[in-house]
C-alpha cells in the first residue's frame, strides 16, 4: 500500500510538504499553525473529525527522537485513509467512535532541524548551540536556546529542577534543562494554549524511549489512566512503566500544569531504542 508519509528526515520543509500533500488527497484534514518556535519555524496541528473533546497526539518533543513526527503523520495518514473508505473516523470494540483526533506532529522542530542539520539550523541562536553540542548534532534534544521543552511545562517544574541540578544541569544543555522559568518557551506556550483551548480528552506523547509506555506522573492521576495504559500494552506489546517521577513524560506535564483545564490523561508511548528523560 503505497503511502504520501513516506520515511525520510523530518524537516520542517519534508513535514510541510507532507502535511500539504495529506490535505490535497484528503480535504477533510484540516491543517493549522498553532504557535511558532524561537527560530519562527511553524507548529503544525492537524485535526480528523469533529468534536469538543479531542485526543490530541503530540510528537517531536526532543530533537533527536524526529522518527515520531513521521510516527504522528503516518497515523494522521491512516485515518484519513479510514474516514474516506468507510465513511467512519476509527472502530473500538465494533462501535464507530467520533472524538476527533488533533495531532501536533512536531512540537519542536528547531530541536529537529538542530538534531538533522548542527547549529546552523538554529539561526541566531548557531553559537549557543555549538558552543553546548560536545557530540554530534543528532543527540540534541533541546529547543534552539537549550531547553528541554518536556522539561519547560509548569508541572513540578521545581522539584524537575532540582534533579537537573542534581545531575549537573545548571543552564542550556542538549537535553534535561528545563528553562529558567515555567513555559518560558514559545514551544511550550503553545502546546499550554492548544490545550486549554481544546480540552483534550486524552493526552499521547510519542518519544524514542524503548517500547515503554509511561502513564503516570506526580499526584495528579485521573482515574481511568491504568486501564487506558494496559489497553494501549495490550495493543501494542510494550510495557508499562510505573516509574512516577523520574521519566515523566510531555503528556503528563501538560495534564498536570495548574495552569491547564484539560482533562487530559497521562500517557506516554516509547519506540525505539533511544533513551531519553
Ligand atoms: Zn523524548
């Protein structure tokens, strides 16, 4: 079966022209730009169907783990596909089910562009990120001013910060500094805005993690995540993680902001062999 997502490095020019591509086969899709990164490059949301209560799916947190973009977009692609076939979104357990899907395929791609390219994708901001890269560019995970957008939401981000400093993260780093300050970053500001505008039911995160899924974090934990997480196990043979605090996930995060309204439901999903925090 011949696919418009077809694997190749997820620029942000390679994932517009994919995105464009989708909305010209399927005019259903409805594209929008939802924020845009430190280096103005735009935050894609794509959205199937329609209802007040999404699952929003999210991918392209971390610079490095850019096979998820294509992850987020080849999903967006099946579902497409779905609908147009049969004229419904998606089945669960024979019924047709009509929650509409919002998927943010990349929510940091200056950290992609840095992880594809080196410093020079970062524009203004090329010194900091040489002067911080010690290896290759493609373990970058950070945005283009070294923050760790999983790090950045303002959910425990003190206690967050506290194994940061622990693990010697003081200030910009490729990977695990979570800013100066709470949602300090554009990337992150956006995802916070999306989602207290939409309200998501469900909350996925996709990051390279080692077929894992992490589905809990901190205290706030809505009451249905265990079931949801062993169903997603079950589907997909990865296991899940109950480790709380020490690899929380962009997911929970946002779930778990004070600031945020959504009834969002801490889940991560891992692929690969990556490791990330
Ligand atoms: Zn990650």
């Amino acid at each position: 079966m011949d696919y418009i997502t077809k694997p190749q490095p997820m620029t942000t020019e390679n994932q517009r022209k994919m995105i464009f591509s989708l909305q010209d086969a399927y005019p259903a899709l409805r594209v929008r730009t939802v924020g845009r990164s430190l280096c103005d490059r735009p935050i894609y949301a794509l959205e199937i169907g329609r209802s007040a209560d999404p699952l929003l799916i999210a991918g392209g947190t971390h610079g490095q783990e850019w096979l998820t973009c294509l992850l987020a977009l080849r999903f967006a692609e099946a579902l497409l596909r779905a609908q147009a076939e049969n004229g419904l979104l998606w089945l669960a357990q024979g019924r047709s089910v009509t929650r509409s899907v919002l998927i943010v395929p990349c929510v940091n791609p200056d950290g992609v562009e840095i992880a594809l390219r080196g410093p020079e994708a970062a524009g203004d901001y090329a010194p900091l990120v040489a002067s911080l890269l010690a290896g290759s560019p493609d373990d970058w995970n950070a945005n283009a001013r070294g923050v760790d957008i999983n790090h950045n939401f303002d959910a425990n981000w003190e206690a967050l910060r506290e194994l940061e400093i622990d693990s010697g993260i003081t200030g910009p780093a490729p990977r695990r500094y979570g800013g100066a300050t709470p949602e300090s970053e554009p990337e992150t500001q956006a995802m916070v805005a999306l989602c207290n505008a939409r309200l998501p039911r469900m909350l996925i995160a996709l990051h390279s993690q080692g077929r894992e899924i992490f589905w809990r974090y901190s205290e706030r934990l809505p009451p249905d995540s265990r079931a949801l997480a062993e169903l997603f196990s079950a589907a997909s043979g990865y296991k899940l993680s109950d480790n709380a605090d020490s690899l929380p996930s962009a997911a929970s995060r946002i779930g778990s902001s004070p600031r945020s309204t959504s009834r969002a439901i801490p889940l991560r999903s891992g692929w690969g062999g990556i490791r990330c925090r």
